[in-house]
C-alpha cells in the first residue's frame, strides 16, 4: 500500500476546482455540485488523525529505525480503530466526487461550448477521488501486512529497509513543518516551523542520499536545488520574512512532485 498524502491531492481542492474550468464553465461550476462536494470532503478528510490511521505514517514515527515489532502493531493498531467511522465518511465523499465527475464529464462532453481542457481536467478529479478511495480501503490491509511481516521477524531488518524508514520519516516531518509553516496565523511561530522545515529539507537529503535507488535519487534531484536560507529572519525584518514565507510556498510546491 501507498502511503496517504499529507494533505488532499490538488485535483480534489475546492478552490482549484471553481478557478480552473475555463470561461463557459465558470459560468456553471456551481450548478454541477462538484465545488459544494469537494468542500464536503475537505471537512470529513480534516476530520480524520491520519498520523495514527495510516500504518505507514504510524510505523513511520513510532519506529524510526524501522524495528516494527507484533507489541508495536498492538499498540498502534487499535487507536486507528476508533476512527473508521470518520474514514468511512471521507470514502463516501470520494465515491460521491467520483460518481458526479463521471456524470459531468458525460454531460459536457454533449455541449459544444466547453472547453476540452474543461473535459479533461474534470477527469483528472474524477480519477484522483478514485485512487484516493481505493488507497483508504486498503488501510486493513497495511495494518494486516506489518502484523504478518513483524510475526516473522522480517520487517525492515535489513540496511536498506532501515535508510527507506529513514527517508519516510524525513519526507513525513518535511511535509507536516511546511504545512504548518503554511498555515500557522503568528509569523513568529511560522518563522519557528520555517525553521523546522529548513532542518528537514536538509535531513530528507541527507537521508535521500544514502540510497542508490532511483525514485529516491529522483527525489534528491527535486530537493537538493531548492533555495533555502538557513537563517531564519526576524519579525521586524520584513523583505526576509516575506522571502522565507515565500520559500514555504516553494517547497509546498516541490512536495507535491514527490
């Protein structure tokens, strides 16, 4: 199983939706009642501790060094339980984006007046609520995988199974302290998670590095280049402050990419 994204992928953002369409279909983007489904799922996917409901997030932090264990999966496994309801409701609202996709595809592909970036994009959403839904009905399937494996004694005891842990868990607080760094109000306590998020860029490369497989030498390729300042500026400076908010923003966007 694929670990979850850290935030919903941009095909499912309501925002994107409303401004991405093309001039006839600005005109009827709320008719259809996808903008109104894709804020429905937004709610029910924030509602969800993903950290604790996705095994490989949980693994991830809870064994660092990759030394999953069967008392770790009994320690881990039963504080997902609680929130299947709350899964179960983002299925719903994936399966329900999905279904009113389709049909808009359907629907405008008989009306000569949109666009066929339109058509297409609509498809790109219709296709992500699909992935996404099948990745969150795998969720009993991964907790069932590291239990199998750890009864074994062959969950990531080897070297190379030790630096992909690391990797994970870099890549993971990467993206948690530029989401946070993202969305925290104060812009010292923004400035502090630009801080954070500076040190992981420089431990997921690290990590990335010690490992010749290719996806994670790809990864390297999008990290490495960024350009970040490592001094973190003061409140009172505001062109600093404004270049390091903007550096965020970078990152957010490199993230997306790997």
């Amino acid at each position: 199983m694929t670990s979850l994204p850290e935030n919903l992928p941009k095909e499912l953002s309501a925002k994107q939706w409303r401004g991405n369409k093309g001039l006839f279909t600005k005109a009827v983007t709320d008719a259809t009642g996808m903008g109104a489904a894709l804020d429905k799922l937004a709610k029910v996917w924030t509602a969800v501790p993903w950290a604790t409901v996705d095994p490989d997030q949980a693994m991830a932090h809870a064994a660092p060094t990759g030394d999953v264990t069967t008392d770790l999966v009994d320690k881990l496994e039963p504080l997902a339980k609680p929130h299947k309801a709350k899964v179960e409701a983002v299925i719903k609202e994936l399966r329900a984006v999905e279904g009113l996709a389709k049909k808009t595809v359907d629907s405008w592909k008989t009306n000569k007046l949109v666009p066929a970036s339109s058509i297409k994009y609509v498809g790109q959403v219709r296709l992500a609520a699909e992935n996404l839904a099948k990745q969150l009905d795998e969720l009993d399937e991964g907790w069932k995988a590291f239990r199998f494996n750890a009864a074994r004694g062959r969950v990531y005891r080897t070297d190379k199974a030790i630096v992909d842990t690391e990797i994970s868990g870099a890549i993971a607080n990467l993206r948690a302290a530029t989401r946070t760094a993202q969305t925290n109000p104060s812009l010292a306590a923004a400035l502090k998670d630009y801080r954070n998020m500076v040190m992981y860029v420089s431990k997921s490369v690290e990590a990335l590095s010690k490992s010749n497989d290719k996806t994670h030498q790809n990864m390297k390729a999008i990290l490495e280049p960024l350009p970040i300042n490592p001094y973190t500026p003061k409140t009172n400076d505001e062109a600093k402050s404004d270049e390091a908010l903007a550096q965020v923003v970078q990152v957010a966007s490199t993230l997306r990419k790997i």
